[in-house]
C-alpha cells in the first residue's frame, strides 16, 4: 500500500470500519510509514480531545 | 434483567417502568444529538421529550429491537427537523446561551489556569461544531461523539454510506482547521 492510497482509508480505518484484509494492510503499511503514522496519531488525539471537551 | 433489548421489549408490552427506564438510558445520548441541530438547549431538552412521547406511542411499531437506538435516534431528527423548519417559518433567531455552555462545562484540571483554557476550549469547539452545517455536525456528532457505526449513521440521517464518509471527512477537517490553535497545545 503507498500513502495516496492509506490516506484515501485512513479515517474509516480509524473508525473500525474497514474489513481485516484491509485493516492489515493499513496497519502493515503504518508500521513502516511515519507520515501516515502521524496523522493517525492526530485522529486519536483529536478524537480524545473532542470528547473530553464534551465531557 | 435490564438489558436495552429486554427493557424495550418490556415498553413494548407496556410495561411503563420499563420505558422510564428505557427513557434514562436514553434520553442523554437524545439531548445531545437533538442539541447539535437546534443549537439551544431549553428547546432541544423540549424536543427531547417530545421525541419520547412520540417513542413511547409508536413503540409498538418498531419491528426489531436490536434497532431501536436508530429508530430512536430518527425519531429524534424528525422532531429537530419540524421544530428547525418551524422557527424558520417564523424567521425565530437562536442565539447560543454562553452562559450555560460555561456553567456546563467545569474544568477538572488541577490549576486555576488551566481550568481556564479547558474552557475557553470548550465554548471554541462548541463555536466550531456550531458552525458547521447541520448534515456535517449530525454526522460529526453521531461517530466522534457517540461512536456510532458508519451504517447506524446512515440509518439515523438517511444518508448513504458515501455520504456520511464525505461529511465526517469534511467536518474533521473543519474542526482541526478552526480548532488547530488549541490543538497545538494539548
């Protein structure tokens, strides 16, 4: 997987909403990609901020 | 036994402890979906109600009590819907009640200062989610709020799966974009 093509699925993967073939092959790029990496780390820390700001 | 299946089949059969309860599982995740359209919260807690009693006589026309948080939750976007449509027949504007939006949200960090950031953050992300528009802020409210499923989403507003994507997609990028400030320093 290249990183147009990670980005494209990049949210639902975080949502969970991607079936495991596809999952793993997110995570397997993710793992050796920082960029990608870091924008899930965004997602995750956005997401958290959201809520407790809800909270 | 109090699982949401079992109590609402119980509301169905009129059992009306059931319902109450049903009704307190409920009503908070309601509120807060029907807040995010209206932008008021004495109306969307009217709205709240009204979508209960609305629940409450048509219960019987739910068919599967493994979708009754969708059901609900639809029932919910209806009633925003016809008040929304309503105010703008009667050209009502809604100014959003800072005030309770500070009383709402008390800071719990350890500094004075810090709880004063916490909310200074919350009424900016309260100002961000209500300037999105209505489609983005439902479906930004339903899945980072209550992590609801794409499907459920879909379900809820009526929308297509593509759609949903696109608005959550759109309304993250919204938010980051007027949030990125107060991001950069969490």
């Amino acid at each position: 997987m290249k990183c147009d093509d990670c980005q494209l699925v990049i949210e639902e993967y975080f949502d969970g909403e991607l079936n495991e073939q596809a999952a793993l092959l997110v995570r397997r790029h993710l793992d050796g990609c920082k960029s990608c990496s870091g924008v899930l780390e965004s997602l995750t820390t956005e997401q958290a901020v959201y809520v407790a700001g809800r909270s | 036994m109090n699982g949401s299946e079992d109590l609402i089949a119980r509301a169905r059969a009129g059992d009306q402890e059931a319902f109450r309860l049903v009704f307190e599982r409920y009503s908070r995740p309601v509120l807060g979906f029907i807040y995010e359209m209206v932008s008021h919260r004495d109306l969307a807690e009217e709205l709240t109600q009204e979508t209960f009693v609305r629940a409450y006589h048509n219960l019987k026309q739910l068919r599967d009590d493994t979708k009754f948080s969708t059901w609900l939750f639809g029932i919910g976007r209806n009633v925003a819907r016809e008040s929304l449509r309503l105010r703008q027949r009667e050209s009502l504007s809604c100014t959003q009640d800072i005030d309770s939006i500070q009383q709402e949200h008390t800071g719990t960090s350890d500094s004075p200062v810090q709880q004063l950031l916490e909310k200074e953050f919350n009424i900016a992300m309260e100002a961000a989610l209500q300037a999105l528009d209505e489609d983005k802020r439902v479906v930004f409210f339903l899945k980072v709020l209550q992590q609801r499923s794409y499907y459920e989403i879909a379900e809820i507003t009526g929308f297509s799966l593509a759609k949903v994507k696109t608005e959550l997609h759109r309304a993250r990028l919204e938010m980051r974009r007027r949030l990125r400030l107060y991001m950069e320093t969490k």
